[in-house]
C-alpha cells in the first residue's frame, strides 16, 4: 500500500477521492450549482486506500461508478468523498 498524502488511513476496502468542485472555472467564472453539478467529473486521483483494497492504490486515476452514492467527509476540514473500493470501474492509464 503507498503512504498516503492525507493524515488519514482508512479501513478496509475504502477509498479517499477529493471532492470534485467546479463552482468557479479556471478563468474566474462563477457557475450556478445546476451547471456546476453538470460539469462535475468523476474520474478522480485517489488520495488514500484501506489495506483490503486490492486493485486501487494511493495516485491511481480511477473512474468511479456515476450512479454510486458516496460519503461526503472532512478531512483537516476539507472535504472528501469516501468509496468503497466495489464502487470503482476502473483505472485511467497514464
């Protein structure tokens, strides 16, 4: 298992992933949260892994199923999506 780049290790099969925010563009547009939420991306770098996690490590790009449901957690008070490792359909090869 890689180190991860968080103060937090999670248990068995889950998955850290920042969460994904697109309320303000790179050149400085604010977006409504309709269209902030059409733009959202769900292929993420993973921030941190349990150790039952098996396909999934700390710096893979993985794509995460859309239609799975995920927690929202704070970490050093930023937020975080945690998923279960089942709920990742694959790698992006770089």
């Amino acid at each position: 298992m890689a180190k991860s780049k968080l103060n937090f290790t999670p248990f068995g099969g889950w998955v850290v992933l920042p969460q994904p925010s697109a309320k303000k563009t790179k050149s400085g547009i604010y977006l409504d949260d309709e269209t902030a939420k059409q733009l959202q991306t769900n292929i993420l770098e993973v921030l941190a892994v349990g150790p039952d996690c098996r396909h999934t490590k700390t710096g893979d790009t993985v794509m995460v199923d859309p239609t799975s449901e995920a927690m929202l957690i704070h970490i050093d008070e930023v937020p975080h999506l945690f998923v279960n490792e089942f709920q990742i359909l694959g790698k992006i090869k770089k």
